[in-house]
C-alpha cells in the first residue's frame, strides 16, 4: 500500500504571547516572554506566584454566556484555534466530504478548574451529591475533540489523546498516520490546557516542578541556562489542520509544510524523571527520522521540549548529540518554552506551530533569558540564544515528552 | 409576579441564556428555550438550591414548563 502524503494547511494559536498566530509568532521572534503575576486567582500562599497566561481574554468575545457556562477554558481554547485554523485553511465546509474528516485533539489534564469546583463545593456541602450535570461533560479531557467535531460536523476518526506533557504531538503523529493511511483526507489536530488554577499550580508546586523565581517571572523560563530552576506554567491552545497532499493541492491550498514523520517512545524509568542518558529522547528522534524516512543530517531545526529543569535539559541535549553526532553542531536548537512558557498538552502543538512557521519564514525562534552558560552543553551547539536567526531551515523536529515517560518527536519539511 | 415567579425566571434566563420576554409560562425548556436533557436537570438543581428544597425525580420529570416550575414551587416551598 502507498501511504500519502500530508500536509499542513492552516494554523490556529492562542497563547500567552499572543491571541491568534499572526501575534504570537511576531512575539516569538521578537523574544517576548508570556509570564506575569498570576491573575485568575490569588497566588499569595503559592511558591510560585507567576505563570505565562493568555492576555486579555473574555470569552464573550467568541461564545455566548450559555456556551461559556458548558465550556471549560480548556475546550473554550480549544474551539478558538480549531476555528482560526479551520479559516487559514480556507476549506469550503459545503463541499467537503465530513465522513473523511476528523479531530485528534490532546489534552494533558483536561477541565481541571471544573473538577477542581465541584469537587470543593461537594466537600464544603453535607455530604448530599449535588454535583451538577454538566461536571462530567465539561471536565472530561475528550470532551474538546467532541466540542470541534459538533460544530464543523465532522464524522471522522475523533478522540483525544492523554499522555502529559506530550499529549498534542500524540494527536498530530495520530491524525498524521491517520491521513497517512487513507482513513481521513482533513484532520483537526492540536491541542489545549487551561490549568493554571490552584490545584495545577500546588500540585506542581508540591512536585518541585516550577520555577519559583517570583521576583523575575519574566526571566524564571530560562532552559539551557545555568540558573535555570524548574518549568513555568503556560496555558493556551494551537491547533493545526492536516490535509492530505492530493486533496489539498486539488482545491489549490496555502501549503505551509510537510508533516513526514513521528516517533514515540518510553523511558520505562520514572514517573517523573527523565532518563539520565536521555533513553527515551534518543530513541524518539530516531524513530521520528525513521518514520521520515530522513537522515539526521537534513534536519536543521530542533524545537526541543526544553522545559528549564535542571535534569530534562540535560538529558535532552545527551540525546540530541548521540542522534545527531558531528551534524548537532550545524543544527538551531531553540526552546521556545523560553516565551510562551510550558503549555503542558498544548506544548507539541504550538511548538509545532513554531517549527512549521520556522520551515515558512526561513527564521528560527530564540531561546531567550540566557545569561549564564551551563558547562554541561558543549559550546559548539547552537541553542539560538535570546536572537531569532535566519537561517536555511528545510527541515525541523519538535521534541515533547511528558511526565510518566512518554516522548514523542514530529518532523516537519519545506513542500517541494 | 409572585416572589418565586420572578426568582424562577431570573434562574431560567441565567442558565438558558434566553431573553426575557421568551420566559412565559407555556414557554416549554426543551422546545420553545433551548434546553437539552442536561439543562433541564440542571434547572431542577438550581431551584432546589434556590428555594432549599428536594424535588423528587417523579415530580420532576412533570415540569416541563416555566409555569409547570413556578406552580410547583409555589405549592412546596414554605413561604
């Protein structure tokens, strides 16, 4: 059987940098940083009293006030970059064939601020359930794909993937071999968090995960630097619409790249830790190149996971060396997590965003807040600090890996 | 409009997002305001909580309308 080809035909983000794709990557290449004091609710007793939120939102703005009270922000997200995506793409939904078009939607956590309310409301009560019908519906993490599917009417392969930090990129390598395989011509895929409330922020807290660097949140999201000292909270959306190249060619589509390949792994090491030898980020990006069918020397982008711990960094970069040997040192590598912070399950979609935009615009993202170098990286790799730079980028794979040892890596490519 | 009438209306514009003057009481929660099946059970919770009383499902499956809600509530909450 000849697989297909796929493509990515429109794009979809709603970030802390920025409300829509045009904004965040102008900010991304400016090196704006997301993170501020913590507004949605009061951080006083928290170890960390910052995160990277998306600005100025009022979902008034986008839904009705009976859609918001059915919506948590998680799916609110997720239906604004799933419709900016879905416009980019310019796809007539009169003439599409809907049985052959699906969402593969990710989300790490899923309603956490609607499990977290009334699950309170029920303790603070006597014991009598009154929990209210729309709970389960609103807080349950596929509830997003469901949401999208409902309202472009697409009967296609519909689900959403749950795998922490690297929940999107399951959803884009998903949809990608779904395509890939003749089961669908258009996939809505990418993916949404919206936790920054209390129970994200203590839980992480409480798992000496974030950055508590209160006094220059700005500055807290600082991967590859010496000072780094843990990850910052993002929230937010991206999505990205993946066609089928013949189908997107035959009704003259704007091509932004080529979705080749994707890898999955296992550390099979720690619920939480990383693999100190970067195990599982190795064989992730061998097995992305492979499902490429590319070499290592014709990628020329690494957006990593690069979260600003002081562990995951380090075992990252193990990996990318021994992947990439002599070739590392021709690579951009950039943590766009610098800016945007870490979006959890939506981490892999807009930082596959910004490696498509990367493929388009021939420019690489910086890493930014770099002051101190670690002398655990070689000097020689070139980690895009604090300036985007121009460059050849015909290639680029973006590297997510969650909590619970999960790791996945895509590979994107100019269209020829 | 009754005490309760007015407080079952707000409630009913609140959760449906519906206009008031759609409020009247032959207006029917599943055909003439929108409400699903989850809506509906919704309604019957926050009359409970707002009247603090319990409405047994056999009652409440026989409250259809907006004059069905406010009737009921006029017979069973102590006022």
């Amino acid at each position: 059987m000849q697989l297909k080809r796929v493509v990515v035909t429109g794009l979809g983000a709603l970030t802390p940098l920025g409300n829509n794709l045009e904004t965040y990557w102008s900010n991304l290449l400016k090196g704006v940083s997301g993170a501020g004091p913590i507004t949605r609710f009061d951080p006083e007793k928290f170890k960390t009293k910052f995160a990277c939120e998306v600005k100025d939102y009022d979902p008034l703005n986008y839904f009705d006030r009976k859609e918001v009270r059915k919506m948590d922000l998680f799916t609110q997200y997720a239906m604004i970059s799933s419709e900016e995506a879905i416009k980019d793409s310019g796809l007539d939904l009169e003439k599409l064939n809907r049985e052959k078009a699906g969402v593969i939607w990710g989300s790490g956590i899923g309603g956490l601020r609607t499990f977290q309310e009334e699950v309170s409301s029920f303790s603070q009560g006597d014991g009598t359930p009154r929990f209210n019908p729309f709970f389960i519906p609103k807080m349950i993490a596929d509830i997003s794909a469901g949401m999208i599917s409902i309202k472009y009417g697409f009967h296609g392969p519909n689900f959403v993937t749950v795998s922490a930090c690297a929940s999107a990129t399951n959803a884009m390598i998903d949809a990608m071999t779904y395509i890939k395989l003749g089961k669908a011509n258009v996939m809505i895929t990418g993916g949404s968090e919206a936790s920054v409330v209390e129970a994200g922020m203590g839980g992480f807290n409480a798992m000496k995960a974030l950055s508590e660097r209160n006094d220059s949140p700005e500055t807290a999201s600082r991967p590859f630097d010496k000072d780094r000292d843990g990850f910052v909270l993002g929230e937010g959306s991206g999505a990205l619409i993946l066609e089928e190249y013949e189908h997107a060619k035959a009704r003259g589509a704007k091509i932004y790249a080529e979705v080749v390949g994707g890898g999955m792994s296992a550390d099979a090491h720690h619920i939480t830790a990383p693999h100190p030898e970067g195990l599982g980020a190795h064989n992730v990006m061998v097995n992305a190149l492979e499902d490429a069918q590319m070499k290592p020397e014709e990628i020329d982008y690494i957006n990593v996971h690069g979260t600003s711990t002081p562990l995951g960094d380090v075992s990252e970069v193990i990996a990318i060396e021994r992947v990439f040997g002599e070739h590392a040192y021709n690579l951009n590598i950039s943590s766009t997590k610098s800016m945007t912070g870490h979006l959890l399950g939506a981490a892999g979609a807009i930082e596959a965003i910004a490696s498509v935009m990367a493929i388009k615009e021939q420019v690489v993202p910086p890493t930014i807040n770099h002051f101190t170098d670690d002398e655990r990286f070689d000097p020689r790799l070139n980690f895009t600090f604090n300036k985007a730079q121009k460059r050849e980028v015909n290639a680029a794979l973006s590297n997510t890996f969650g909590f619970g040892g999960h790791n996945t890596s895509v590979v994107f490519r100019k269209i020829d | 409009m009754s005490e309760i009438a007015s407080k079952v209306k707000s409630i009913i514009i609140d959760k449906l997002g519906v206009e008031d003057s759609e409020v009247t009481p032959e207006a029917s929660f599943t055909n003439d305001l929108g409400a699903d099946s989850l809506d509906t059970v919704e309604l019957i919770m926050e009359f409970e909580k707002e009247f603090n009383i319990s409405i047994p499902d056999d009652q409440a499956e026989n409250i259809a309308t907006v004059g069905d809600a406010i009737s009921y509530l006029e017979a069973n909450v102590q006022q």
